[in-house]
C-alpha cells in the first residue's frame, strides 16, 4: 500500500498537459492566466482632476497676495467624462470635477473647499504651486507595459485591472470537464421518501458542490445502482465526455464493488489502489487516455476526505493553478492525538486562536459513515503512521480546506 504522498505525486504526474481557450472577460473569474497581459492604454489615459475643485494656470497666480489678489474670470465646468474645452487661456479658470481631463494650458487645481469666489470671479490670494491634485497620463501604467502574469489566477481584483485597460477576451487555462457518478442501490434523492434498506445520497451534492465552489460545473452528475450493466452505462457515458471522472462507492471489496472491473473493462490503467490512510483507504485512481479516473469509497467522510486531499488538487493542477494543494500549515494543537500503527489518519478538525497563536483540535464523529463533524471542519489533522501520541502544546500538520474563512465567520 502506498503513502499519502506518494499518492498525491502519482497523480501529480498524471496530469495531461494543460489547454488554453480565450474567455469573455465576464466569465474570466477564477481562471489562470495563459497569457502575460501588457497594457493596452496608458492609466491614468490622459492628465484628469484628482479633486473637486477649480483648474487654472499657475503662472496666472505668479503676483497675487492678500493685498493684490487675482482674479480669474471662471468660463464654465468640466465633469468627468466631458471631452472639455481644449484650450485654458490665460486669467480664466473652469470649474473641474474628479476624474475630468485637463484642458491644455490648466497645470494646477485649487480644491472647491479653499476656493472664495466674489461677484463670479475666482479670487486667489496667494501663487498657487503647478502640478496639485492633477493625475498624470500614464503615471501609475504605460502602454505596452506588462501588468499581470501568466500563471497569475484571475481574482476579482484582476478582473478590475483586466477592464481598466479594456480588456475583454481573455487567454486562460481550460478548466477540466468533470463527471460524478454516485454508486449504490441503496441511493435515493433528498426530497423523496426513503424506504426501508435506503438512504439519502448525500455524497453526490457534496462533491457538486464543492465543484461548483471551485467554478467547475460538472457536466454530468449520474447515480448507478449496483449493477453491472447500469454501472458500464454510466462509466461509458462519463468516460466519453469527461477529462475527471468521479465515482463515488463500490471500489472496495465487497459482493457488489464492480467499479474497478467495470473501469478496467473500457481501457483505464489502474495508477493505485488503497491508500494508508484512514479514512479512505480503498481510494483508486486510474487514466485513460487524457482521462484521469478517481474511485473514492463511498462513506461520506471518505469521499468529503479524498476529493479535497487529492480531486481537488488534480482538478487545480489541470486548471493550472501553480500551488494546486490545500495549504499545509504545522499548528498547534489543542488536545493530544494518538496515531494509527499503519495508516496516516486525516482528521476533521476547526481551527482557532488562542492567546494570538493559531491552534487546531479534531472534532468529534470521526468514524467514515459519519458526516455532522463536517458542520466545522475547516481543516484535516494529518498524523502519520507509527506515532504513538502526539502530545498537546505540540505542532501537527494541518491541511486547510479552501473556504476556512467561511467556517469561521
Ligand atoms: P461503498 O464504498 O459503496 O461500500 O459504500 C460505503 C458506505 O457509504 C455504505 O454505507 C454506503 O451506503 C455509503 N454510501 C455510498 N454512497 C453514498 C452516497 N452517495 N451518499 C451517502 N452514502 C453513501
Ligand atoms: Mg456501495
């Protein structure tokens, strides 16, 4: 049986080599970059008022002072989005509002709050400095100048920066087609009545949604009873259309657990089976092709476990996220823990701060059939095997799920 690790580089290495496609910049959001962007405009686009105010000519301003002050003659306003006049001639001032370019000529701007105005006329009583509250054309970016990186995942702060330099088709890493297929006779859908022997399939709407908060819609979301023939019908029609198939149930070694000969039977070499790891242990994966297949045990604290310690990166990795994984941390922890002999136990567990320290502690029901503990987990414990305990006050390592801010809030 292979380790956690090894597991995670088999899969690592299986990946198929990344595609691109070009998005509009409304569907962008949660993409990697496949391209380096350079700046189509210069930003700020042209000289514009940086405040409310009035915009004149300094030199205008040279010999004012309370004895003497100046008077301008104020010709009109400029508000943001004016083309404006072109030209600011000498004595005359314009009222100028945030964001409005600057009229040739115009090189400062008195803010509306320090400005006096008497019989319509602006009245400056001492030189005004060239150059205030005015944004410079390409002061903060200049054309062609590269602002954002390949690699780089587009988050709602890239998709402002996208637009502010006009950019509206998008080159990113495709994103994989992802099918689910939930196994078991057992199965019946929320909503329904069970009856006697049935329960509800929890597993299916967990993984679909945890795909969608990863911005995958997957493209099929089937249920298969336990039998052969239904089995091959729904890995034939996944198999066909996906890059990552998920199938939930029936890879272990019981009576009715058909998903590897099923697997095996349209071509899909076998990369591992069982892992030591608890929960999960029966955990397989396999490719076909440019298809990667994932075979996770059905109780759901196996399948919750297994698609964030291993789908979830897969399905980064081929999205091309650079750090696919769930972040590793070593926190403290709160209580002791004693290890597993053979197996590396994943523990649910919620994190907290404690006297300005991050410490973490496993939540209760951690037996696989169980589900309630995933109310807070917003992280796994992982102890490796061999260890006997793992003492309080002591570091452990800990994989963060991706929405742990959530959790906490
Ligand atoms: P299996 O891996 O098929 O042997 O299933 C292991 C356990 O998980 C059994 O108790 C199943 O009833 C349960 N299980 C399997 N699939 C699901 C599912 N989609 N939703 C909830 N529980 C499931
Ligand atoms: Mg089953």
């Amino acid at each position: 049986m292979i380790t956690i690790n090894e597991a995670q580089t088999r899969i690592q290495k299986s990946i198929p080599p990344l595609r691109t496609e070009t998005l509009p910049l409304g569907r962008s959001l949660g993409y990697i970059l496949a391209e380096d962007i350079r700046a189509g405009v210069d930003l700020p686009t042209a000289d514009n008022s940086a405040m409310d105010g009035f915009i004149l000519r300094s030199r205008d301003t040279a010999s004012a002072s309370a004895v003497r002050p100046v008077r301008l003659r104020i010709r009109g306003a400029i508000k943001a989005g004016d083309r404006g006049p072109r030209l600011l001639a000498k004595g005359e001032a314009y009222r100028i509002m945030t964001g409005a370019f600057i009229p040739r000529g115009g090189d400062t701007v008195l803010i509306k709050e320090n400005a006096v105005i008497e019989k319509g006329k602006l009245v400056i009583a001492a030189p005004l400095k060239p150059g205030s509250h005015i944004r410079r054309r390409g002061e903060e970016l200049r054309k062609g100048s590269k602002i954002l990186k390949m690699g780089g995942a587009i988050h709602p702060g890239i998709v402002g920066i996208l637009a502010s330099v006009g950019r509206d088709r998008i080159k990113v890493f495709t994103k994989p087609r992802v099918s689910v297929i939930a196994t078991g006779s057992e199965l019946v859908e929320p909503g329904r009545r069970l009856r006697r022997g049935q329960i509800y399939n929890s597993n299916a709407w967990m993984i679909w949604a945890a795909l969608q908060s990863m911005g995958v819609t997957p493209v099929a979301v089937m249920t298969a009873r336990d039998q052969l023939s239904v089995l091959k019908t729904a890995v034939k029609k996944a198999l066909g259309k996906s890059d990552l198939v998920i199938i939930m149930g029936g890879v272990s070694v019981g009576d009715y657990d058909f998903v590897k000969d099923v697997l095996g039977g349209f071509g899909v070499r076998q990369i591992f089976w069982k892992v030591k790891q608890k929960p999960g242990k029966p955990l397989y994966f396999g490719k076909q092709g440019r298809a990667l297949v994932f075979g996770l045990p059905g109780n759901p604290a196996s399948v919750f476990t297994c698609f964030y310690e291993y789908v979830f990166g897969a399905i980064r990795q081929m999205s091309g996220f650079r750090r696919p994984y769930l972040r590793r941390e070593n926190v403290m922890l709160q209580t002791p823990i004693r290890g597993d002999a053979k197996r590396s136990l994943l523990l649910k567990a919620k994190m907290s701060t404690r006297f300005r320290k991050r410490t973490i502690a496993p939540l209760g029901f951690q037996a696989s059939h169980m589900i309630s503990s995933l109310r807070d987990t917003d992280s796994f414990i992982v102890i490796p095997p061999g260890r006997k305990t793992v003492a309080r006050g002591k570091k452990a390592t800990a994989d963060l799920l991706p929405y742990a801010v959530e959790v906490e809030s």
